[in-house]
C-alpha cells in the first residue's frame, strides 16, 4: 500500500496563505497523510532577501517543534517554492547555503505575455521556454505544475515537440517533475501536468513528487489519491525528499 504524502502545502509563511502550521499538522494526521513539506513560497520580485531569511527561520523553529510534538504520526519537511529561480542564481544559491532545506521546487508563475497577447498558441510557446530556461539554468530539485498556464486559459494549447524538449530536458538535468492535484479546484482540469504528459514523463523519468498545493486547510488532502492512483498504474514511484535526496517509501 502506498504511503501517503504531500509535498506541496503553503503556510502562513506564503504571502498568499494564512493556514497556521499546527493546524496543519492536525489535517494531515486525520487524513493519515505521514510526510509532507511545508513549501512556502520564494518571490524575489517582491520580497528582500532579510524578510524571507527572517520567515523561514521562524517557520523552520515551528515544523521542528512539531515534529517533536508529532513524533511517530507525522514528518514535516522543509521546502521551498522558488519562483523563477533561474532569473535570480545568486540569490537561490545563498538561500540553499542558509537553510537546510530538505527540497527546493522551482515553478513559473508569471508568465510572459499573458496579459498582452490573445495568442493563447504562442504565449503557450513563452511559457515552455521559460520552463524550459528555469529547467537547463537553476538549482531545484523538482519542477512544479507543470500546465499551471491551462489554470488560465482552461485549454492546452501547448505542442508536442514542445514538450518532449522540457521533459526530455528533466531527465537530461536530473530533475523530477511534481503531480500537482491543485488542477481540479483551479481550473476544471484533472492534474497538473496533464495524465497524457504525466504518463509521456514515465518514458523519461520514474521518480514524481505529489502535492495539493494547498493554501487554505480544506484543499491540503485534495485529490491526492488520483495521483497516487496513476502513480501505481502507470508505474511512476513518489518520493520525498530528505536533505535535497530523494528517497522511496
């Protein structure tokens, strides 16, 4: 039987959560949810490097005092959720150097042009080449939500030949791509990235995290059991990360 996990879960340590750590701690252990990480989000364009040293030396002093308290029920990682990471290197680095961070997930979320243009195609196409850049030039260990622009455009417009470059590119930079079960509430979609992209990835890789994304108390158990389904169907193997390792339950 599968262990369940969730490796994507925001905190009143993200400026767009206000989910208090303990309570948490609490909804996973009534979902019999074991290891989750806490991955509070990173955005240097709008936040100074003293504020987010600040942040996470305080929440990291909570999830350590809760797994003591929690000892036996439930593990809670240390994460991050850089945005863009490949557009500030210096910056990530000296953020790895600083906390002990158990994995360091980088995403897109502001993509080109998609306020601008009404060329859904081509700003599909700015979007996989950021992806692509973030990718080939940063230090992450999982690349997540891949597909996050379907939560806008509610359609995929993305090319094939475009996609076999970004996962092509996973395996190629050892990195894993994340099932984020978050597609449902936000756009009337079923994963992120599609089950047709998730299972083009078993080609390269076999290794996946899963996460809800959560960022209010009912989505942190949301839909995680159709990723963990897939997972055993398709054969992909969930893991969590320990001091940026990966590790197999």
């Amino acid at each position: 039987m599968m262990i369940k996990t969730n490796m994507h879960i925001h905190s009143k340590y993200s400026w767009d959560s206000k989910m208090e750590l303990e309570d948490i701690a609490k909804i996973l252990i009534e979902n019999n949810i074991r290891y989750a990480t806490i991955t509070d989000h990173v955005e240097f364009d709008r936040e100074d490097m003293m504020y987010i040293r600040r942040k996470f030396s305080e929440r990291d002093y909570e999830i350590d005092h809760l797994n003591e308290k929690h000892q036996g029920k439930l593990t809670l990682l240390k994460g991050v959720e850089i945005s863009e990471p490949h557009l500030y290197p210096k910056q990530v680095e000296e953020l790895a150097n600083i906390f002990p961070f158990d994995f360091i997930m980088g995403s897109i979320h502001n993509i080109p042009n998609l306020k601008t243009s009404e060329n859904k195609r081509y700003v599909t196409y700015l979007y996989y080449r950021e992806i692509l850049k973030m990718i080939e030039s940063s230090s992450v260990d999982v690349i997540g939500h891949i597909d996050y622009i379907n939560r806008y455009y509610k359609e995929d417009f993305s090319e094939y030949n475009q996609v076999k470059e970004v996962l092509d590119a996973v395996k190629e930079n050892g990195k894993i791509i994340e099932i984020n079960t978050s597609a449902e509430r936000r756009a009337q979609l079923n994963l992120f990235p599609s089950i047709d992209k998730i299972c083009r990835y078993k080609l390269v890789g076999d290794y996946v995290t899963i996460g809800s994304d959560a960022h209010r108390l009912p989505e942190v158990p949301d839909n995680l059991e159709q990723a963990e389904y897939l997972c055993e169907e398709i054969g992909l193997k969930p893991v969590i990360f320990e001091k940026r390792k990966k590790i197999v339950l």
